[in-house]
C-alpha cells in the first residue's frame, strides 16, 4: 500500500541499456562503455540487467560524429519505418536496428531506460538531459542523483521544445537519459570529465535498484533548464561567420544572460548585445558539433516541476 495520495506507479525497470558513441567523437561515453562491455560488473545491479552498446560503431572507428548523417537526430519515425536496406545512410540503418534491438520506440516491449552518454566542448560541467516534463519516473531519478552527488553540481537540461527536440537514440526507451559532460574537446579524454560521467551513472543504476527494491519515492521538485531559443552566430549575406562568442559569455554556460550583456564580439572588434526580453542561462555555448548546425548557443529558462511520488506496480 502506498503511503501517499497520488503515487505514479510503473513496472519495474529491469531493462537498462547504456550507449556510447551515439557520436564517435566523444570520448568518455565511448571509453566507458568499451569498458563495461568487456566487464560490466560495475554496471549490474541485483534486479537490473545492463547492456553496454556501442551505437555508431563506425564514426567510432573513424572518430568523428557520424559517417553519414547525424544518428542523434535520425529516430524518426519515417527513418525507423523507412524501406530500403543497404541504401539507405548509415546512420539510418543504424537507427533501425536500434530500434529493433532496444524498441521498438513507443512499445511495450521498448527498453525501460536508456542513458545516453555524450561529451561537449561547452563549459557545461555535468548535465542530464530529459525529453519530457510529465515523466515522473525520470523526474524522480534526477531528484535522486543531485542529493547524491552534492555538493557537486549536476543541472538537468530538458528539452521538450516543439521545433528544437530531435529524435536522439535514447528515445526508443520508456525512460530516455541524456548524459552530456563537459568541457572535453572532441577525440581527447580528460580524466576529470570520465570520472564525472562515471559517478551519475553510478547513482542513476542505485535509484533504479532501488525503486526495483519497492523503495517508494515522495514527491519532490526539480530545478530545469527549459530549452527556449536557438541562437546563431551573426552571419554575413554568403552566410559566413562574422563574429565569435564574446569572451564574456564563453565558458560562462547557466550562468544568467541579460538583455544588454554581451555576447559576440566581430572579427574587427564590435560587441554584439543579447536583445532578448528577460534573463535567459545560456547552454552549449560554442560546441564544436553545433557549427554545422547554425547553433552559438541555446538558451533556455529556469522553472521548477512538481514529480509525483513513485513506486513500483
Ligand atoms: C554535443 C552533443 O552532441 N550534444 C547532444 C545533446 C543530446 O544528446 O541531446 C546532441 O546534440 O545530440
Ligand atoms: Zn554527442
């Protein structure tokens, strides 16, 4: 019996996958689990089986993001549905084996939990990624890794925006986790960046034994970092660069941006303001992967959300 009025229940998760190198580049997520597939006693719990996997075993290889097309953003659902076979992209079929080993995405035979391991070059110290502010069960489990882990930090990102959310690896899962962990430059390992990842993930298997366990979890809340805006590097009519992050605003990710700051500097010299209309923390500022994607920066809005007490079914 629970002892609270409004429990979210859930089956237990007995399911965990974790992926490294959803982008070759990034070197802890793909060290760690090259790791945990040759011994991955450090990753099992009692009541949860854990299954190490290499996602884009190819961009690994060459070290670099992807081969073809970028495998975070190909779990559509015309790519996972899509004919075609040996012609299609690389990251295509990569992503419809995925799905049929760990989904299919949306199923009740879908994985329980899926944490996805990434490094960026951004200032952003350790943060967890979620795609969703109704998943109770995924609210509870941050609320859990940031007691543990204090008094290191660890902000959670979440990403729920109707036009910048894409289709990431982990979403074949019930419970998608994005792990993300920087600065680490891309193709370099830094020990203090590999041991960060290494602890959440640590603490996230804990909770989930736990809960497995019938631990019951009363509700809580959670700080966010809401995604809101998509903003660019200033660009000339050819559509080149025409200016950088500005020195104050580099490396300075959740820290709070306010209209007037400054926030790139021209090549001859200039200071370009933040127009926005109220304080903003800017995240990802000047990852290396985002240039292609006409990205400087996210910024995104702090809120609190409300979980619900959980148990197990
Ligand atoms: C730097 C980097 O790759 N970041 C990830 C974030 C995520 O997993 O949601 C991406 O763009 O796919
Ligand atoms: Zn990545």
């Amino acid at each position: 019996m629970s002892s609270y009025n409004n429990s979210a229940c859930f089956s237990e998760a007995t399911r965990v996958a974790i992926f490294g190198g959803t982008h070759g580049n990034e070197m802890s997520g793909v060290t760690l689990v090259n790791l945990w597939m040759k011994n991955s006693a450090e990753v099992q719990r009692k009541r949860v089986e854990t299954k190490p996997f290499i996602t884009n075993p190819k961009a690994v290889e060459k070290c670099t993001r992807y081969v073809d097309t970028d495998l975070n953003r190909a779990f559509t659902p015309e790519n996972l549905s899509a004919p075609g076979g040996d012609g299609l992209p690389y990251e295509v079929q990569r992503a419809q084996e995925i799905n049929r080993i760990f989904g299919p995405k949306g199923s009740p035979e879908a994985y329980d939990v899926i944490f996805d391991l990434h490094n960026t070059t951004s200032n952003m110290g350790c943060t967890l990624i979620l795609e969703s502010s109704k998943d109770h069960f995924n609210l509870q489990m941050m609320n859990y890794i940031k007691k543990a882990i204090a008094p290191a930090s660890c902000l959670v990102l979440l990403n729920e925006h109707p036009l910048l959310k894409y289709s990431t690896s982990r979403s074949v899962a019930k419970h998608p986790v994005g792990l993300e962990v920087g600065p680490q430059p891309q193709g370099v390992l830094r020990s203090n960046i590999f041991e960060a990842m290494r602890v959440i993930l640590k603490h996230a298997l804990d909770f989930i034994e736990l809960f497995n366990e019938g631990m019951e979890f009363p509700p809580c809340t959670v700080e966010v970092f809401r995604v809101s805006e998509r903003i660019d590097y200033p660009r000339d009519a050819n559509g080149n660069i025409i200016a950088m992050v500005h020195p104050n605003l580099q490396d300075g990710d959740w820290e709070p941006l306010n209209p007037g700051d400054p926030m790139f500097q021209t090549f001859d010299g200039k200071t370009i303001h933040y127009q926005g209309s109220g304080t903003v923390y800017p995240t990802f500022i000047n990852e290396a992967a985002y240039y292609e994607k006409q990205q400087a920066f996210v910024t995104t809005r702090r809120e609190t959300l409300v979980a619900s007490a959980i148990r197990k079914a």
